[in-house]
C-alpha cells in the first residue's frame, strides 16, 4: 500500500490508511493460511524496519501532558503485547490519562483502548466494553470492571468506551450526537457514507453482517422506509417491499441489525425527531407527526423512555449552533 509520507499524512487520512492494514495486515491463520502479504511502500527513502512489521512510525506535535488540557481524551488501542502478553502499559501515559480524568476530561476507549482506561483505574466499578475478542481478558485483568461483550458501546457518563473496528466509528458518531446533536451527526454520517446511528446496545456479532455476493441486501427497503417515517409501517409492508415474506425478512434484519423490525422503526422515528427538534421551530404535535410516532404524548413517552429527558428539554439542550471542544486522541 502506497504511503505519501514526504507530504505527510493528514489525520483525516488516517482512517482511510487504517482500512487496508486492518483487513489485509494482521494474519488470521484461522480464516486462511496463508494471509496476504501487505507492505507499506512509502514515497520516500525507506526506513530500516524499526516500526516493525509493516507498520509506521508516527510522529505527533503534542505530548501526554497536552491530555490533561482536552475536554475529551480518546484512547485508540493499545499495542498487542499489552493485551495478548500482559506487557505493562507505559507509565507516563497512565499517569497522564489519570491527570486528565482529574482534570474533569471526558474518556473514551476504543477497542483494546480499554485495558488503557483500567489500568489507570477509571473503569473500576463501571460497565465497559472492548473488542470481543479481548472482554474475557480484560475481565480476567480487571475484576473491578464490570465487562459487557455484547454491545457495541457503553455510555456511562464521563467514561465511554467501544468495541473494536467499526464500533469505534459508532462510539465517535455517538459523541457527536451528544455534543452537537441528532442533525450534525446524521450530515455527518452521510458525508460519510456509514449509518448514521446503531444503538450501543446492539450486538457486536450478528449473523449475516457480511452477506452473500449475490444478495442485494436490504438498504433499499430501509432507504424506501426512512422516506415515509410520517406513514404507517408495518413488518408486512417492509417484507412485501422487499420481495420477502414477512417471516424472512423478519430474520434477515435481525441478524444485519441486531434489532427488530419494529425496534428499528422506532430508532428510526426517533432520529428524525431529534433531527426536527434541533432544526426547526416546529411544534411538538408536528413533529409526531411528521416522523410517525403520533401523538405528542407518544412522542413524549418513547423519548423521555429513549433519551431520557423530554422533547422541550432535548431542544433546549441542543442549539443550532454548538460551541467548539477539544478533542484530543
């Protein structure tokens, strides 16, 4: 894979590079052996190998002491040999993800990133997830931590942390939506081309998440869906929809989604009501309306059982233009 390193690579980028090392990088013996060989071929002189592997040698303009002054402190991953061997983190950075936290800094781990906020004693007593790979071993380490291998992302206040790979992506849309609102994470997202919410409580594994090469999958029934939220849906509609019966489709959105049908239009009409709340002045009655949970006293009931506070207080919570944070990783 080509790295344009005399230019630098932009941390935006930095997601884009990490895709192809993930899936193509790491051997996995027990799928196929063997695995591919990637090589990193930079564009400029190449280094004698003391990134090990195939991997790179990142240099940053910041320091652990700089955490300590973020709003946010988000925590990646931490190397394999501290996971897999028990190889001790680097102090300096437990100290310093315990100043942060002391200093009011909000804390997110993704994937392995959890055994990071353990050590440092932040998840003692908390719920916590990681990749599910990793949640037996990071029991095992941590007994103070309340560990769940079956969600996506916990949310837990000031500590947040996710599973591996595309539940970081999750977890990180997450925040967005707390910080700046249901609409900005939703542009967001679609800038990005991922969906714009999956619950945190939604499995890690499901069945079927990669489908079959000749399935079309069942985006175009949930895009036909999220267009007419104002109308009444029903599972036989979104079967007959999608050529299935109402058993069968039933299946195949549960093991894409985690959810059922019914559960996810609900998640569905929430969203757009969160959206409508942020971005017009629109009565609450209208807006049971138009993302089809009803009446205002529906629209009361599933929001404060959802989201916890009520649709008056959720739009005061979220103006139209949100301050800027700091985020630091």
């Amino acid at each position: 894979m080509v790295v344009t390193e005399e230019i630098g690579v932009p941390s935006w980028d930095l997601y884009e590079l990490s895709i192809p090392c993930t899936v193509f990088g790491k051997p996995q013996p027990d799928l196929a052996d063997p695995w591919y060989d990637l090589r990193l071929c930079g564009t400029g002189e190449p280094e004698d190998g003391s990134a090990g592997g195939a991997g790179l040698a990142l240099r940053t303009p910041y320091g652990l002491d700089d955490l300590v002054g973020a709003d946010t402190v988000v925590v990646p991953s931490v190397p394999d040999p501290c996971v897999e061997e028990g190889r001790p983190l680097p102090p300096a950075l437990i100290d310093a993800l315990r100043r942060a936290y002391d200093a009011g800094a909000r804390m997110v781990s993704l994937c392995t990133g959890a055994f990071a906020l353990a050590e440092a004693g932040l998840l003692d007593g908390r719920r916590a997830t990681a990749h599910w790979m990793h949640t037996a071993q990071l029991a095992a380490r941590y007994p103070k931590v309340r560990v769940d291998d079956s969600v996506l992302y916990v949310d837990d206040g000031d500590v947040l942390t996710s599973a591996g790979l595309t539940a970081g992506l999750d977890l990180c849309l997450h925040l967005v939506r707390r910080d700046l609102g249901a609409h900005v994470a939703n542009q967001l997202a679609r800038r990005m081309v991922v969906p714009a919410h999956r619950p945190g409580g939604q499995a890690q594994f499901v069945d079927l998440s990669v489908p079959a090469a000749d399935d079309e999958g069942l985006a175009p029934v949930l895009a036909w869906a999220r267009a007419r939220l104002d109308q009444p849906l029903t599972v036989e509609d979104l079967a007959e929809r999608a050529a299935l019966s109402p058993r069968t489709f039933y299946r195949r959105l549960q093991a894409a989604t985690g959810t059922t049908p019914l559960q996810w239009l609900l998640d569905q009409r929430l969203a757009r009501a969160q959206s409508l709340l942020e971005s017009t002045d629109l009565p609450v009655e209208k807006i049971g309306e138009l993302s089809g949970l009803g009446t205002a006293n529906n629209l009361r009931h599933h929001f404060l059982k959802r989201v916890g506070v009520s649709p008056s207080d959720y739009r005061r919570a979220f103006p139209r233009t949100a301050p800027e944070a700091t985020l630091a990783g």
